[in-house]
C-alpha cells in the first residue's frame, strides 16, 4: 500500500471498540464512529459511512450485545449483528478493504466435552448467538478480504461487563452467588485488540501470503478455561485493594438456581489451534490477563 491506511472503526466507544482506536492510533489514519453518530441497524447510514470514509480497513467492534434483551428484540439484534456485517462485507469488498469483524463463543450450544474449533457445527442457543451466527454467514457469502474473530466472555477495564459488574456488587454485599457449570475463556479486549493488530500488521506486510491464504473465520480467545464462579474468586483474590479491603465470599450455583432469559452453553470453550498456527499468535492466559486489567484499575483509583 502506497498511503498510510485509512481505517474505519465502528463500534469505537464499547470495550473492544476503545481498545482498538489506542492499537491502531500509529497504524494510518483513523476515522472512528459509534451510536452517537450513525446507526449500526440503517443499511443506508452504514453503506454511506463506508463511502464518505473509504478506507483500507473496516475494524468492525460494534454489535447488539445484550445476550437477554436480545430474546425480545431479535430484529433489532438482527439488523445490528447480521444485515450490518453483510453491508460491510459488500461494501469492502467494492473497494478492495480488509474488513475485521467480531463473533462469538455463543454461536455452539456447549454440549462439547473439549474445545470447540472452527470445524464444529455450530447450533447457537440464544438468539443474540443465533443473529451473530446469521452475521459471521453473511460475510463469507460476500466474501471477499476479511477476518472473522469469534471470542469470548470480553472484559476490560471500561464498558459493560462482568469483572466491573462483580467489583460494584462486591462493594455493596458481603457474599455472592455466581453460576459455577457454564464454562469459558474470560478474553480481555486488550488482548484481542493487541492480536488484532499484530495479525492486521502482518496482513499489510505480506507476511502471511495472499488472501484467499488468510481470509475466513478464527477463534481468538485467552488461553485456559473457568467458570463464572471460578473467574470472581479470581478477581476477589486479586481485588482487595479496589473493594477498600473487603473479600466478599462467592458461592457456588447451577445455571437451572439463576434462570435467565437466554439460555446459555455448558461448555464455550474456543480452541485457538488455527489461529496459532496460521498467524503465530497466542494470546495471554486468562488470568494473567486478569491481572493486567486489575494492575490498571487499580493504577486509574490511585490516580483519580
Ligand atoms: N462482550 C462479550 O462478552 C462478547 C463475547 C463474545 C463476542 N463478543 C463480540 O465482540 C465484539 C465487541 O464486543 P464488545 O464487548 O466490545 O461490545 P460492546 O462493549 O457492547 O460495544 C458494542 C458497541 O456497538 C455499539 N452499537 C450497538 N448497536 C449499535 C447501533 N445500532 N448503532 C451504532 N452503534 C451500535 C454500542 O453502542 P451502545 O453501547 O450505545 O449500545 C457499543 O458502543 C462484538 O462483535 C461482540 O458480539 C463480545
């Protein structure tokens, strides 16, 4: 490329979003958008956005993550995570853009003993898994330069999620119940946005051949799996100094004592085989990534 590359960044105020403008900022030159000025669920406002900015690279972070709500709002949930991946799709690929998008672990219904690779069949058992399935579908139909990253559990220390979610209870309660039989990878968007960039790198240098070489679906997750209940005693273990030195006690429940609207898979455990041995890249273990998270908040309270 003979420019310095224009990116386009949509979704760039939830987790992954904020953490990709900070690893792409040296990249090129970024034009970076969330709700606030377009909407993700208009066809219309995506493809004119796509055209105003016309870059090189689509980093796509914007989704309808709300795993609950989406069992009432499919077609809101349709429109941001399936019919918008596809306009991108169509639209990079009419000008020859790399286009990165986001899936998720709850696209398989965890029935798997191991590791779910990319060769397992998906059968998602919710709808926000089921409209993120029908998004990752649309844009290999369109085809074209892109990069499918199904992860999960994504935490950092910004946004919606669960590690701030226990932090607040953990002021408020001296214990907790957390569902101990549904198990994952706690994948933090600092490490999937620091792969990100190391794959889109190699991408831009020619490292890894041309693209039908490297174009299609990965999982990209933090190494290692814990349940729910076993990824907050983690955080308490680690949190004495953000929760003014309280340990809050957590107690161990099934999925079936904590109904929830969506059901959820048993075991979303991603196997990052093909990722590794196409691009190099691992990302860190959960909970050294944990510990990376929690060496910023507490550095933010000492700060503020
Ligand atoms: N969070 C997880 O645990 C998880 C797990 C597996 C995969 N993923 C995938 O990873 C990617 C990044 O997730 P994340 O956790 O960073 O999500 P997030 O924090 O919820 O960020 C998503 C962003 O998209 C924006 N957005 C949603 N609907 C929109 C619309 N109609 N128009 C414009 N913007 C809209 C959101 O704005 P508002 O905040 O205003 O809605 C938000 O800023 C997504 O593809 C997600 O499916 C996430």
């Amino acid at each position: 490329m003979s420019h310095s590359p224009r990116i386009l960044i949509v979704g760039c105020l939830g987790q992954v979003g904020l953490e990709l403008q900070r690893s792409f900022a040296e990249v090129g030159e970024i034009t970076a958008r969330d709700r606030d000025t377009f909407d993700l669920a208009e066809p219309d406002e995506v493809r004119s956005l796509v055209r105003s900015v016309s870059p090189d690279i689509i980093l796509n972070a914007a989704a309808y993550t709300a795993v609950d709500r989406a069992e009432s709002e499919p077609e809101i949930a349709r429109a941001a995570n399936a019919q918008a991946p596809a306009t991108l799709a169509e639209e990079a690929l009419r000008l020859g853009a790399l286009l990165v998008h986001y899936s998720t672990d709850y696209v398989f219904n965890g029935s798997k003993a191991d590791p779910w690779t990319e060769n397992d069949s998906p059968n998602p058992l919710n709808v926000y898994g089921a409209s993120k399935l029908a998004g990752e579908e649309a844009i290999r139909a369109v085809g074209g330069r892109f990069l499918i990253f199904r992860t999960s559990w994504v935490y950092g220390p910004h946004g919606n999620n669960f590690l701030l979610t226990m932090l607040r209870l953990g002021r408020e309660r001296d214990s907790l119940i957390v569902v101990d039989d549904q198990f994952g990878a706690p994948t933090t968007s600092i490490e999937l946005a620091k792969a990100t960039r190391t794959i889109v790198d190699g991408v831009l240098d020619g490292q890894f051949g041309s693209d039908s070489d490297w174009s299609g679906l990965y999982h990209m997750t933090c190494s290692g799996s814990v349940s729910w209940c076993g990824f907050a005693q983690a955080i308490f273990a680690r949190a004495k100094a953000l929760l003014n030195g309280k340990t809050p006690e957590v107690h161990p429940i099934l999925s079936s004592d904590y109904p929830t609207l969506a059901r959820r898979p048993k075991n979303s455990v991603l196997s990052n085989g093909k990722l590794n041995s196409r691009f190099g890249v691992r990302l860190a273990s959960w909970d050294t990534a944990l510990d990376e998270v929690i060496r910023k908040l507490k550095m933010s309270q000492e700060k503020a």
